[in-house]
C-alpha cells in the first residue's frame, strides 16, 4: 500500500538510503534537509526543514499536508555527533548534542503527532543507535541523546496505545557514512598525558569501526519492511552480530565485566 512518508535528514547517508528506498518501495516520500541545494537528482520530494526551529518544523509539516492531505509515516532520523571527554565538556556542547538528535525528535514528533491521532493510524519510526542502549566512552553526549530517544519512544508508544498510532524504535550499529567526518570532535585540554591517549584509542577505535561499517542500504531495507508491517516491532537492532550482541551482553553480565569489555575495545587499560 503506498504511504506519505517523511523523512528528516535525508541529504546524506542513513536518511539519504531510507528515503531513496521507500521511494523504490512505491511510497511517496518527503526528504527533509536545512539546505535543499544538498539533494541533487533524488527521487524524492526534497524538502526545507531545520529540526531545531519551530516555526521551520512547522512550515515543512504544512507543505505536505497541503500537497497530500495526510502523513502516514513518519522517519525521524536526523542527528549529529559530538565526541569529547566528558569530564571537561562544556554544558553549551551538551544542549547543542540534544537540541538535535532529542529535542529535533520531539520538534518534529510533536508537529505530525496530532494528525496521526486524528486519522486515528500512522508510524513514527524514531532512529536512535546501539549506543542508546549502552554508553560509549567519548560519545557520552551522543550516548545520552539517544538514551532520552529511546525513554521519549517507550513513553510515547504507552501514551498512543489506543489510537491506532504505532511507534518503533531502530537501533543501528556501525555504518559507513559521512557521519564520521561531519563528527564534531572536542579538543582534548587537560594536562594529563595517560587520559588523552586513552581519548586518541577510543576515537580511532570509533572511527575504524565505522570506515568498516556496512552500506546504509542494510538500514534502509529494514526501515522499507517495517513500513510495511500492520504491526511493526517495539524495536530493531540493526548492525554486524558483534554489535547488536551487546546488549544482551550488557543484561547479563555483571556491570563491571562490562565495563571492562567496552573499554578494552576503544583502548581504554
């Protein structure tokens, strides 16, 4: 069945597969973007919309409500990265990670939200990481970020139980995208020679990951398949087994074994 689907940040990698996906699936589909001149040749419908701004959110939600009436999937997948040592991060840094990849979530939730409800059926998919699931040394904030997406969509999915509104969480692991370079990396500026090689490990650990992360076409394909369920799951960890294994990890091993494991991965002794 062909659905009216938004998608926010879908000028580059995760969003930009989805989108081009769901188009090939027969959907009609609105990309979103802050900068339409970034979508060049798509097949979907490019559309103007910074997720932190209000008034923006707004204005991009009305178009497609004047164009097609209605919304029936909604892709939440715009986010950004910022790595640093928490100890010293500045707490503009934090409120510039979550203006996005949280506050962004609920901007936007909040604009299509209410006309699910009255069509009484709709989808929110919000894309959260395996790292909302488990914290990542020097990805703290992002860490945190994610973790408020997935409290945010268990709440939600509680609150719209009975108006036909589903909510479905996808959990990605490593993926080889533009993510690694757009990421906004902290400088490191304490005089502490043993922290800052174990900041230098865990952000080459990361980045290596990611260079050898699968194609954002993985993602998509499961994104075009949940569009698809009448009755979608609460949530899908998409990722290589080593990674999507970590939370079952995390449940049942002992804290600090855990702890150990992770850190010895991003070269933290």
């Amino acid at each position: 069945m062909k659905k009216i689907i938004l998608v926010t940040g879908a000028s580059s990698g995760l969003g930009l597969a989805t989108a081009t996906a769901l188009v090939a699936a027969g959907h009609t589909v609105y990309g979103s973007t802050r900068d339409t001149k970034r979508l060049k040749d798509v097949s979907f419908k490019p559309l103007q919309m910074e997720v932190t701004d209000d008034e923006s959110v707004k204005a991009a939600v009305a178009t497609i409500i004047k164009a097609e009436g209605h919304i029936d999937v909604l892709v939440n997948n715009a986010g950004n990265g910022i790595t640093g040592p928490l100890y010293n991060m500045p707490v503009d840094m934090a409120k510039k990670q979550f203006e996005v990849n949280f506050f962004g979530v609920v901007r936007v939730s909040s604009a299509v939200l209410p006309l699910m409800i009255e069509q009484k059926s709709g989808l929110v998919i919000n894309i959260s990481s395996l790292a909302g699931l488990f914290g990542l040394p020097y990805q703290g904030l992002y860490s945190a970020s994610k973790f408020a997406v997935e409290g945010y969509s268990e709440s939600l999915r509680m609150e719209l139980q009975n108006t036909g509104v589903k909510v479905s969480v996808v959990n990605p692991g490593d993926f080889k995208t533009d993510f690694t370079a757009n990421r906004e990396k902290m400088p490191f500026t304490l005089n502490n020679d043993k922290l800052k090689a174990e900041f230098e490990a865990a952000v080459a650990a990361m980045e290596k990951d990611e260079s050898i992360g699968a194609s954002p076409a993985k993602l998509a394909a499961q994104i075009v398949k949940i569009v698809s369920k009448s009755s979608p799951a609460h949530s899908y960890l998409v990722g290589a087994i080593g990674q999507t294994i970590v939370p079952t990890l995390k449940a049942v091993l002992p804290g600090s074994l855990f702890v150990k494991l992770m850190n010895d991965h991003y070269g933290i002794k």
